[in-house]
C-alpha cells in the first residue's frame, strides 16, 4: 500500500502549479512592458479634441529628439520646378530713355470670390490706368508680388493695349483666379509699364505709391476651399521604453503618426506638445519639413528621451500639423485619441532603482523572490523524500 501511493504521487503537478504561481506573480511586470495600441486601429479616448492650448508652458527640462519625415516622393523634383517657376524682377531694372510723359494715374484692387469666407481670397481683380501726355500709345504691363517686403516675383505680363492721352476710359483690367502657389497671406503689388517696342522701363506704380495695392489678403484655390482640411490619419502609435525602478514610469518614448494628404500639394511639418496633470501645454519638438503631393502620405515619427525635469506622471500629448507656407495649422491629434492620453512617464534621472533589502525570516527571504524559495525548497524536499522511499522499498 505505501508503495502504491508512493507511485502515484506526480511530482511533475506540482511543478505545473508552481509556474502558474511564478506567472501570476510576473504578470504585472510583463503589463507594464507598454505595448501600443495596433497602428491599424484608431481608438477614441472619449475626451474632448483641444479647441484652445492657452498660454504655453516652457519646462526647465532637458529632452533628446530624434524625429524622422519620409514616404515623400519626387521631393527635390518638387522643389526644382517650384523654385523655377518663380522669376524675380531685378534690383534694378532697365529704365527707357524716351519715359517721359507716362505715368500711372491710379491702381486699385477689386476682391472677388472667398469661397471659404476666411478672409482670404483666390479670385480678384487689378484695375490700372495709365496716361500719356503726349496723346494715344501703345504699352504693355508686367505685373509683380511679394510678400513681407521680400523679392518682387512676377506674376503676369499683359498683352499690348492702346491708352488715349490722360482718358479715364482706358484704364485696363486684369482678372485673376490663383490655382497654386498662393498660401493664405497679405500680399503686395508692382507694376511696370513698358512702351510697346520700346526696351525699357517708362513708369512703374507699386504697394510704396498707393495703399490700395498694399496686403491684399490672398490664396490659392487650394487653400481657398472646404477640402483645404482633407488630411487623413492614417495610423497612431505609442510606445513607451526604459523602466528601470519598475513603477510603472518610463523616460524613453516612441511616437508615429500616418496621415494622408488628399487635397493640393504642399508643404508640411508636426509640433508636439505635452501637458502633465498640474500645468498646460509645452511645446517639445518641431520636425523638419516635406513636400507632400496630393493622394500620398507622410509619415512623422519622433523618439523622445526625458533626461531631466519632467516629473512622474501621466502625460497627454497634442500633434499639430501645420502648413509651413501658411504657417496654418491644418490639423491636430491629441489626447481624444487613447495613445495620446495619460502616458505614465518621466525623466530619466527620476527612474532609478531602489536598494535590494533582503528580510529574513525564519530562514526564508520576503516578497515573490522568498516566495518562489519557498516553493523551490518543497518541491527539493519531496523529491529527495520519494528517492529515499523507493531506495527503502527497493
């Protein structure tokens, strides 16, 4: 009978509840490895999308960032064409010999069509009229912008017209809808006049003469429209590294964020702003720019290491994309999605390991450490037992 129960005794049971023991135990150090939620799936937090960040916060932190633009293609392309398609009147221009008598009476611009009522406008209307003392000519017009007191571009040059002397009824009328190359800003205008086969230049009339041809508020019909918004996020991700006190902070982060651009080529960057649970928005990192075409997709991903200044707590963060010509913000993400909302973390001179202290008692040490002894030493003991009794038996 003894060695009947001897033999049924399945020591291999006990060591199955022993790793279930030892996983149970385990199970909220391997949670608080942080995986993200899926890059495919777009998960709400139920809170409110920021309206208004209010005053900013500068932290008297120290921070390491490492970002990354790509999936653009044909960038330099972009750029190339861009920059050629911009001609810019010379500092100083040629001057006609025979200018005298030309003049520009008076320049005003008409504004047409908002069609996002911004402000803003693609479509307008530049009236100018020119005279001449000595009777009917035959002249032309280049037509020149610019932004901010920076270079003159041009921007049309009108065919040959007739004026008669000093009429006001010869005035002409350049009507023009702006398709690119036009963010939303207050631009001014130039204008040359030029005698028809006459090289040189015989008046010119700018923004520095008359008001009316100073910051008139313009954009392109890109920008000039309800889909100006059209960028779609595509994927949101966060992943959070480096614990090394296991409580659950952590001061090295990776965050990626896939949005799509489904309306006009431009170009593009991301700001990222933290807040804590006590103080409002800082502002942590710029990426560098892209160009990005219409229907592709830009992908921002940014590494942060916290060395110094953030305290422990749980972090809402806040990307803005933003429209480097307009400096518009098109779009932002923030804490109403879940990846973006309540990341345990901190700096990293704050993630630092307690001392061991071993308790003994009785022979045995304390927490899951002593524990797992515990068992080990059992398990020890009734194997040695059953090797004995079979020797016994044998």
């Amino acid at each position: 009978m003894r060695i009947e129960s001897i033999n049924k005794f399945n020591p291999y049971a006990l060591l199955q509840i022993l790793g279930l023991i030892t996983i149970m135990l385990f199970i909220p150090k391997i949670a608080n490895a942080k995986s993200s939620a899926n890059e495919n799936i777009l998960v709400k937090s139920g809170l409110a999308k920021i309206v208004d960040k209010g005053v900013l916060v500068k932290r008297n932190s120290k921070a390491n960032y490492n970002s990354q633009v790509s999936e653009v293609k044909n960038l330099q392309k972009v750029e190339k064409v861009s920059k050629n398609q911009q001609i810019l009147r010379k500092k100083m221009p040629l001057q006609s010999t025979q200018a005298f008598g030309f003049s520009v009476y008076d320049a005003n611009v008409l504004l047409l069509d908002d069609r996002d009522l911004d402000g803003y406008y693609s479509e307008f209307e530049l009236n100018f009229d020119v005279d001449y003392d000595n009777g009917p000519a035959t002249v032309y017009a280049k037509i020149y912008y610019r932004t901010s007191a920076g270079d003159w571009i041009w921007f049309y040059t009108t065919d040959d017209f007739d004026i008669n002397g000093n009429a006001s009824s010869d005035s002409y009328s350049v009507i023009s809808t702006l398709s690119t190359r036009f963010p939303s800003d207050e631009y001014d205008f130039l204008i040359d006049i030029y005698e028809a086969g006459v090289p040189g230049i015989v008046d010119t009339y700018s923004s520095s003469i008359d008001s009316d041809l100073m910051n008139v508020p313009l954009e392109d019909t890109g920008y000039d429209s309800a889909i100006n918004q059209d960028l779609n996020l595509i994927s949101l991700s966060f992943n959070s590294f480096g614990d090394d006190d296991f409580d659950g902070f952590y001061y090295n982060f990776n965050l990626v964020a896939r949005v799509k651009n489904d309306s006009f080529d431009r170009r593009l960057q991301a700001k990222i702003y933290t807040r804590d649970s006590v103080s409002g928005w800082s502002l942590e990192h710029t990426t560098a720019s892209v160009w990005v075409n219409f229907n592709e997709s830009v992908k921002f991903d940014v590494d942060g290491l916290w060395s110094t200044g953030y305290a422990s707590d749980y972090y809402d963060f806040l990307i803005e994309v933003i429209d480097v010509d307009s400096g518009e913000i098109v779009v932002d993400y923030g804490p109403e999605y879940e990846v973006l909302s309540q990341q345990a973390l901190e700096s990293q001179n704050l993630d630092k390991p307690n001392d061991v202290v071993v308790v003994v008692d009785e022979g045995y040490s304390s927490g899951s450490s002593g524990l797992l002894m515990i068992f080990g030493l059992l398990l020890l003991s009734i194997l040695r037992r059953k090797q004995l009794s079979l020797k016994r038996f044998a």
